[in-house]
C-alpha cells in the first residue's frame, strides 16, 4: 500500500495501532468501538437509508452522505460485537469531513494495514473491507 492517498485521520490511526506492540492493539480497537459517533436524529430509526454490510458477521449497516463534496459515514454496530464495531468507528471517524475524491482513494488494502492480522479473524478484516468498498460504492453514486 502507498500512503500517497491516505486521508491524515485514518494514517493517524493506523501509527496508533502500529506503534502498540501486537498485544495491546486488540484493546486500541475496543477503545474505538466505545467511540463510534451516535447517527444524527433524522437517520435514526430509518434502516431503510442504510445498506447492510453482508461481509460482517455481525449486523452492520452504513450511510454515506456527500454534501457540497463532503462526505459523512454514519454506521451501526451492535455493542455487543466490539471488533466489528471498532472497525465502523475507525471509517466512520476517518471518512467524514473528507472530499469524495479523498474517501475513493483510500486504498483497498487499508484494513489489513493496521496490524491487526494477527489479533482478529481474516473474516473481522474483510468485514472492515466490506464497509470500506461500500462506502466508496456508495460515494461514487451520490457525488
């Protein structure tokens, strides 16, 4: 992966979990999971505005906005799957405030960048991955 195109926020978080010797970035992650941004009112309740992220086992669905070239990545994730909702918090946190062109050119590969590989499951990974890839799908469709 270069890091020509990766957004400050989500390299910042990825020194964070690098910087943690192997054993303590599972708990990097939980800190993330309890700060996933709460969705704004008007989204709340509203699944039909959300897509479902299939590649996750547990049940996550996003929401991506583009206003005047900016994005917000809203997401649910159950409390009771920390990994899986640290991930969301991870995007959610280093999507929003970014241009459009800046969130698809985020490299694919970012989730496996994080150091993670040997703490969590290749599914938890592609499950990131999966909220990643549709969150750009879904910024290119409302540019």
């Amino acid at each position: 992966m270069t890091d020509t195109h990766l957004p400050e926020r989500l390299a910042e978080f990825r020194e964070e979990f690098l910087e943690l010797p192997q054993e303590d970035r599972l708990e990097l992650l939980l800190e993330f999971s309890a700060e996933l941004p709460p969705v704004p009112d008007y989204l709340a309740g509203k699944q039909e505005l959300y897509e479902r992220v299939a590649e996750c086992q547990s049940p996550v669905f996003i929401h991506i906005e583009v206003n005047d070239g900016v994005v917000a990545m809203h997401a649910t994730a159950p409390v009771d799957a920390p990994t899986t909702r640290g991930f969301a918090s991870i995007l959610a946190q280093g999507i929003t405030g970014l241009t459009a062109d800046e969130v698809l050119a985020i490299p694919g590969d970012y989730p496996q960048t994080l150091g993670l590989t040997k703490s969590v499951s290749p599914l938890r990974i592609g499950g990131m991955t999966g909220m990643l890839v549709r969150a750009q799908r879904q910024v290119r469709a409302k540019r």
